[in-house]
C-alpha cells in the first residue's frame, strides 16, 4: 500500500521534506524555527509571490510532482531575475489532502531543491497544511547585489527590446496535452513536440541574463508570464511608450520560438489547426524575459533583439495593432 | 446587485486592492512590478510564510473579511516578532471564486493593512488567482535591527519562562462559534464573551514585545501557534532541556489568561462543559510569544513569568508530565 500523508503525519512530513533541501550560502536560519533567516547583502530585498492551484495552474495526470516543483519554483524565481536580482531564498506553503501519496510531496520537494539549485537559490521555509486539493503558496526572494531595481517603467523611445528564453512553447505544449497529444508527445512522435510539453512542464527561465541584462544598463524588464503581447503591453504601459515588435525576427529566432517552418511550434500548430504565432505572442508561462536596452547598449549573449521602443502607446506588430493578441486575465 | 471579482476582473481588483495599501518607508518598490524590494538594513531578513483556507483556518460565516486579513496577517507578523525582529512586510497570495463580493475582498486587504499597521509593517506585494473556495498564501517579513535571531534551540537549566499575550482566548471563543454561540458572544451575554470570540477573530500579538524580549537577552523564543504545551515542547526538544509550567501563575494571569474565578474563561467553559486550563495549555492561536530568559535579565513589562527552564526533557506541569494536553497536528 502506498504511504499516504494522513499515515506519516505532519511533523514526520516536514522532517522528511526539509531532508531534501540543501542549506545554500543565503540560508543563515533555515527551516524548523518561527522564521527562516536569510542574507541580504544589498541591504534590499526582492521579494515576489505566487499560488499555484491544482487543476488551474497543473493537473497531476499531465505533470509528475517533481514538475510541479519545478515549475513553482521557476515561475517565482524568474520574478527575481526580471528585476535584475540573483535570486537567493525560496519559500513555499503546501497544502494537501490527507490522501495523497507520501511520494507524490517527496516529488515536490526534490523539484523545489533542483529548480532553486539552477538559480543558485535555497527552500529556506516553508509551511503545510490539509486541503481538498493540492495548493502552493511560493514566494522568492532575491539581492540586487549594488545595482538598482530593473522596472516596467523605465523603457524610453530608441531603446531595443531583447528576449532572453524562449516564448510560445510552453502554450503549445499545453495545448498538446489539452488535444489529449500527450502521450504523442511524450513519445516524441514528432520531432521537438517532447521540447514542448516539458516547457510547459518545467518551464527554464533564463536566470543569470536578469542580472545580465541590469548589468548591461537595462531601462526597463518583465518577465513572459501572461503573453508577449501582455506583459509588453505592461511596460509600454509603465513607460507611457509604444513597442513595435518585428515578426521577421521573432520567426527567425528558431531555439526561442521554434517558429521556424520545420520547427515543432509549426507542427504542432498544424496537427492542432492553430496558429502558432498566437502561441508565441499570447503563450504564458515560458518564463522569458524582456528587456529595453538602450541602443548602445552591448546585449548579452543569450539574448536576441525582437523589437523597438518607440513614442506612443500600446504595442504593435510590425507596426500594425496587436489586436486580440491578449493573454490571461483570471476571473475573465 | 452586489458586485463580484468576476465582475470587476483581475486587473481593477488588484488595482482597487492595492490602492488601499498604505507604502511603508521599508518598502522601497510597491506592487506592480514582477516582485517589490523591500528595505533589509540589518543585511539579512527574517521570512515566514503561511497558507489559510477557507474552512480549515477560516469561516466567512464566523469572520468578517476584516477579520480574516487581520488574523492572517498577524499569524505571520507574530512569527517575525517570534524570531526578535520588526516586522517590515508582508506579501499576500490570495485566491478566491469569482461570485466572491468585491466587498469582501476590499475587506480583506482593509484588515490586512490595519494589522500590518499594528506591527509597523506594510503589505508590500501579492498574487491574485481563481479558485473554487479562498485561500492566503501570506509572507512576512522582518528586520533583526542587528541583534542575533532568537532561535527555539537556546533554551538552559535556570532561564525563567515568559509569556508576552494571551493564551487560550482564541481557543475559548472558536469553541463559542462552534458551540452556536457567536451570537451570545457578541453580545456579550455573559461579561467577556466578546473578548473571547473577537480573540478569535483577531489575534492581537503582542509585536514589540518580540525584539524587546531579544533586546532583554532571550535565549529562545516562539509564538503560541498550536497551544502553550506543544510550542513549549518544540523550544524543549530544540534545546534539550526540560520546560516546568507553573500553573498557579498561569491561573493568577487574569489578563493574559482570563484563568481567574470570574473570568470570562471559566464562565465560557462552564457554559460548554470544557476545561478552561485546556484551552490555556493547549489552544494555539492567540499567538502570544513565550520566551527563555536568564535569571539576571530584567524581564521587559508586559510579559509575565510562567515556567522554569530545568535539566531534562518535555514539558511539564508544576512537575507532572503534560499527558494529553497536546496541540494541532496537521492530517492527523
């Protein structure tokens, strides 16, 4: 039979949680008392938090424990990169049904650790309780490390928009494993749709170019959470500018969008009857990040210039209205 | 008709949410941006995080959305003042269904902003998400003002015990509510009863009392989360030592404890056939601080002694094993 979490208990489920997570160089108080102690060198903090919900965020039928752990975890760290910070601390309250498998929160734990440990971070602390459903509440921390904070407000007109990391695979694979193509795709029946559903999987941001690019004189920074188009809107929004988004390059960048014509964006667009332009402008969740850089600027290597700031307001599509190129809104 | 979340839609909630956050001098970038920075002056930060359901942690038929952003604020504010520091943020994941009433929402954060206030703090960032019932994902976070944190594991043969709160009124007044007594209690039928039931609702620990106790020398400390006997066991296990409750002076704290003959403790427990020492030793939720202080420390006002640090181990009490007087424990 297997364990469950009502047969081990919550003190045994904590010992044996916290077990698996190294204590990084940031960790001076790790988990076990009140609170977590972590550095701060800078004497600033970055401090960013997220739920993540079974059934709205992951289904256990389409992604392993060890998935969801890491993709917790990416998607708060990425929140640390994209201000410029290295990220330092992770902390995450876990609520679960009393039936679920010891193995399946053991799974957590270890994408939790692996996760953090590409961002050169720590699960510091933590807190668990029993729900209907499985529940995360995770919040990063991160240090600027001397520089200022990279934010959606700075972009000024004649600076170049980069992408670090990729953008639309993330939503094609999800749209695979909703056309029921997952095991296709796990099989890799076509060539880079197994690339897909683990970006939506295991998203991987990009996180030593957040630093980079504040290091490289960043304006401006977000990370892809909601869509190209949405999380643009929002800089170009906090600007008060336009950004002008050039589809030539976007289609060029084959590694980051795989829009290329024998690239899997397209052929899973084409066994699924979508466009995979959509998938790359609307398409959440990859964990790209998206930076104004001024035109001097050297870009970072790892990161591709895919528009232009301009004056004005909104984004566009080579110059034309990105119109019902949205991207997530909840309660909508 | 009353206006809900999916009426208003993610954006002008956050927006309307946010706008009732007052901006602290700790917080250095607000909500808004891919993550806030806070101020860490000490170059290190205390972090805690905690999840509360609707249903487990609260019941919107038993708490107001005031009361419910005041509890969930102050159990994680309580836990920084635990560790000895100041609390400076707090970052609130806050998932609710969209039939939800934009008033209770609205609520929430206005309670989440008073309590902030109380502890000096501020909220400072968030989440927002749908879900089929509420949940919090709350971190705080706290400045050490250069001292070392106070850990559980400090604890020696000859510090005195203290406690900084009250302890068992939170306990008392769920048991009201569950009782079918809410009304009566709020309007204080019986002289206090009200007092019991709003313990309940809002926690009021005691915040400065924290670095004031590390201030005055404590050598470990923790916040009465899950009842007096069970924290007190976790600062006894941690520090290897044994922790002799003397319940005589537990009694004769009539207002920590509302222990005394006529005091709203025992009229409530008399009305529901309970142990008013039950809810004293084992009722968390009040979180008051206990600490361990050497003999030669001045104890700082407002906190009162309540036990004896002794070679051994466990709890006890006036020399007799805490048998069953235990606490929460999660799935159990």
């Amino acid at each position: 039979m297997t364990a469950t979490l009502r047969d081990l208990g919550e003190f045994e489920l904590i010992r044996a949680i916290t077990a698996r997570f190294a204590r990084g160089r940031d960790v001076l108080v790790g988990p076990g008392d009140d609170a977590a102690v972590l550095a701060a060198p800078d004497a600033r903090v970055v401090v960013t938090t997220d739920l993540l919900l079974e059934g709205r965020h992951f289904r256990r039928d389409w992604s392993s424990g060890v998935d969801v752990g890491h993709k917790a975890a990416a998607q708060n760290l990425a929140d640390v990169a994209a201000m410029g910070a290295r990220p330092t601390g992770l902390f995450v309250g876990f609520a679960a049904p009393g039936d679920l498998p010891v193995d399946w929160a053991l799974a957590l734990a270890d994408g939790l650790a692996a996760e953090c440990a590409l961002a050169g971070a720590s699960v510091a602390g933590g807190d668990i309780s029993s729900a209907d459903a499985i529940m995360l509440g995770v919040t990063a921390l991160g240090d600027l490390e001397g520089r200022a904070p990279v934010l959606r407000s700075g972009a000024r007109p004649g600076d170049v928009v980069v992408l670090a990391g990729s953008v639309g695979r993330a939503e094609a694979g999800l749209a695979l494993l909703t056309a029921g193509r997952g095991h296709d795709a796990d099989a890799d029946v076509n060539a880079g749709w197994a690339g897909l559903v683990s970006a939506h999987r295991r998203p991987r941001p990009p996180y030593p170019l957040g630093p980079a690019l504040a290091a490289a004189g960043a304006h401006a920074m977000c990370d892809v959470s909601d869509g190209l188009v949405q999380d643009l809107g929002h800089i170009a929004a906090a600007s008060q500018v336009r950004i002008d988004l050039d589809l030539a390059a976007l289609a060029a960048l084959t590694d980051l969008t795989g829009l290329a014509a024998d690239g899997p964006l397209r052929s899973a667009a084409a066994e699924l009857g979508a466009d995979p332009l959509d998938w790359v402008l609307t398409g959440g969740e990859d964990h790209a990040l998206v930076a104004c850089l001024p035109p001097s600027a050297v870009i970072p290597a790892g990161c591709e210039q895919i528009g232009l700031v301009l004056p004005g307001s909104g984004v566009t599509l080579a110059g034309r209205p990105a119109v019902g190129r949205g991207g997530w809104n909840h309660f909508a």
